[in-house]
C-alpha cells in the first residue's frame, strides 16, 4: 500500500531507540567486551521503561546463547511475555530482538550490519546458522565468513530485516571503511533501512542518491544504560511491534518514522578528521585528506564530514518527500553542570527524560533546578547550544555558558 494511503487503524506516535548493546549476561558471559557489566537484558529494558520512557527498544546481541537464556528466563517467569506482532513486551516498552553482524570485504575493509527477527524461535534459528560462519557467536559485531548478499538472503528468508549500521563511521561503516557504493557489497532491495549514526544528519546523507529510497534511523548505539536514547526516532504506529516497525520503514499503512532525534554531527565522535600524531581535530577541509595543517602527518583518521565530502555524487543536499524532519537534541547528560542528583530530582517530578524532553514546561523546570539550568535544558532539547566538534573517537562537547 501507498505510503501516503492512512489505515482504518488508531495510530500513535512512539519513541524507539533500536540499537542498544548487552554487556554481560546474567551468568557472566561477556557478550560485548566494550559494553557496560550492567547492560543486562532485564536492565536495558526496565531502563527504557522506567527511566528513558522509551515505548520501542531494539537489543542488539539476542543472537548469544546466553542472552537467549536470560530471554527464555524472563518468558518463563511471567515478567515479560511475547507481543502479538512480534517482539518481547516488559512494563509497556516492547523489545526487538537483535544482533550486529561484522562483513568483511577482501582488499576493502570491514562494516556492521543490523539484523532484527520477530520472535525468539527465528533469532534462535539464525544463531544456528551463523555458529558455523563465526568463530564466537557469544560475542557481539563478530565476523560472519560469508557473503554480505548471502548474509541478507539468510536474514530475509528468516523473515528479519537488515538495516546498515552507522553508515558514514571510519570504524565499521559501509560508507566509512568500505565502499562509497553500497550498491557494489549489498543488494539494495533487501535493505529495510538505514541507520546514520552519531556524527551524521539527514542533510549530510541527502548529498548521496543512492539513499533517497531508504528510511533514516537515528540510535544510540548505546554501550551503558545511561547512554540509552541519546539518539532515538518517533515512529507513528497502530502498536509498537516488530511487524509495525517493519511497516514504519517502508512507509506502510501510514506507519512510517515521523522524526529523527540526534545528536548535532559534531558532537559525534567521529565527526571530523583526526590527526593520530598530534591529537588535533582538522577542521580545514584543505588539508583533511592528505596532511595534517597542525603538524604536517600522514597518520589521519578521516572524518564522517569529509568521507561524505568526497563520496557525494550532490552539491546540494536533497530531502525526499517522505524524509522526517531531523531534530538537533543534546542529551541531557551532555550539558555541564547537570549531575546525577540534579536529574534525580527531574525525574522525580516528570518520570522519564522523554517527558523532561518533550513535555515539561521551562517553568517547572526553573522550580527544580533554577532558571539559568532550565534554559539550558530548554536549548538542547532543540538542539541551540554551543558545541565544540569531536574527532577521533573523541566526542564534541557543549560549551560551557
């Protein structure tokens, strides 16, 4: 059906983070080495749920075993139960399950695919399949020694979908460390999405025509519970589910994502050029692919900025109808002087930071934190505040008032 022909059905608007690690699972096993001990299965979604306020979560790494376990522990205790329309549902927050796949292209590099299943019996069945293509399957974003149009085949005839991960990235990104055609690694038609990740925009990824089909996804990428929502999107669905997800990226039924929430590109870590020799951020597009202009070394780290640069077949950014508005937002952990007893008291008052973000009033704020804090929340939930670029795996930071 038409993206533009609306159902009989009552549709909502949802706020979906869909790419959150798992650290640990609940017996120990290490499933992402770089994640936080504490993103559990269970914690990542009581932390959605009680404390973002996040209706629709995507886990990556249900691929695991051990995760499986925890799942199948979580199912049989009445705690969380399967959601009609696929997905895991705990305290009003539904649960995609997920993994992130490494493919790795001979005299190209590497790159991180997103894969998401509707229900446990699907996701188990694929992990069948990959622990003959990979040397741990417990572990998170580990290669898969196949084909990357192979690997589709194998997620789509599952009934999944598979989204690009944080495309533009020097570190795993099909645009960043592999091809400036996707075309040329992936069949485009079993593509349900793709995601931006932190150092993009929807105007950046606009200079390339090769995405104009596609739904931009905007996530956290999150490796800590706190770092949950720090970029996420608001879809518009009859109920959060993985068919209705799955409806939202082709833009079905009047399902489709109805804005974008992220972070300003140059707070992203990998926003700009980095020099490895002298640590300088090279925001001289000049110099950004050759010589660093600080110290004159060839040991650069090119920039999402600068890779889009150069792989652009536009002058011009061009924004497709069915294109949602990207929302500059600063995560409230970002803004100096914010700390953790300061939120507690926020979230006393208003319950969840998407409630702080989207629905409290600056003059309730100024009662709890005063008003010199309350503008400042208020400017970076519209995305107004001075930031400082970020580089080299290292974040842009806003600038202190």
């Amino acid at each position: 059906m038409s993206e533009n022909v609306i159902s009989n059905e009552t549709l909502k608007e949802y706020y979906a983070d869909l790419h959150i690690h798992i650290g640990r699972a609940s017996d120990g096993q290490a499933v992402k080495i770089s994640g936080s001990r504490n993103l559990t299965f269970e914690n990542i979604a009581r932390e959605a749920s009680e404390r973002k306020g996040i209706e629709l979560i995507g886990i990556i790494d249900c691929h695991s075993p051990s995760v499986q376990n925890d799942i199948i522990s979580s199912l049989h205790s009445g705690e969380m139960s399967e959601v009609v329309g696929g997905g895991i549902s705990y305290s009003g927050t539904t649960i995609l399950l997920g993994t992130e796949i490494e493919i790795f292209e001979p005299n190209k590099g590497a790159a991180h695919l997103l894969a998401y299943f509707p229900n446990l019996e699907a996701m188990q069945h694929f992990t069948r399949w990959m622990s003959s293509h990979m040397k741990n399957v417990n572990l998170s974003s580990q290669r898969l020694y196949v084909p990357a149009r192979k690997l589709q085949e194998e997620i789509y005839a599952r009934g999944g979908l598979m989204i690009p991960a944080h495309v533009f990235t020097p570190h795993k990104g099909i645009y960043g460390n592999v091809t400036s055609k996707m075309e040329d690694i992936l069949d485009l038609s079993m593509i349900s999405g793709i995601e931006l990740g932190l150092s993009a925009d929807s105007a950046m990824a606009g200079t390339l025509s090769e995405l104009d089909q596609f739904t931009f996804l905007s996530n956290s990428d999150a490796h800590s519970l706190g770092k949950i929502g720090r970029e996420y999107n608001q879809l518009r669905l009859c109920a959060p589910s993985f068919m209705e997800f799955s409806k939202a990226l082709s833009r079905m039924d009047g399902r489709r994502v109805t804005a974008n929430y992220g972070l300003n590109p140059r707070l992203g870590k990998y926003h700009r050029t980095y020099c490895n020799h002298c640590n300088a951020i090279v925001e001289e597009s000049s110099g950004a692919e050759h010589l660093c202009p600080h110290c004159g070394s060839k040991k650069l780290v090119q920039g999402v900025l600068d890779r889009i640069l150069s792989i652009a077949d536009r002058q011009e950014p061009y924004i497709t109808e069915h294109r949602p508005p990207y929302q500059y937002q600063v995560p409230l952990e970002f803004i100096p002087g914010l700390g953790k007893a300061t939120m507690a008291c926020l979230l006393d008052v208003f319950g969840t930071e998407m409630a702080i973000l989207h629905e409290a009033k600056k003059e309730l704020i100024a009662e709890i934190v005063g008003d010199k804090m309350a503008s400042q929340i208020v400017l970076a939930r519209s995305g107004l505040l001075s930031l400082s670029s970020g580089g080299g795996g290292t974040y842009g930071k806003v600038i202190k008032p």
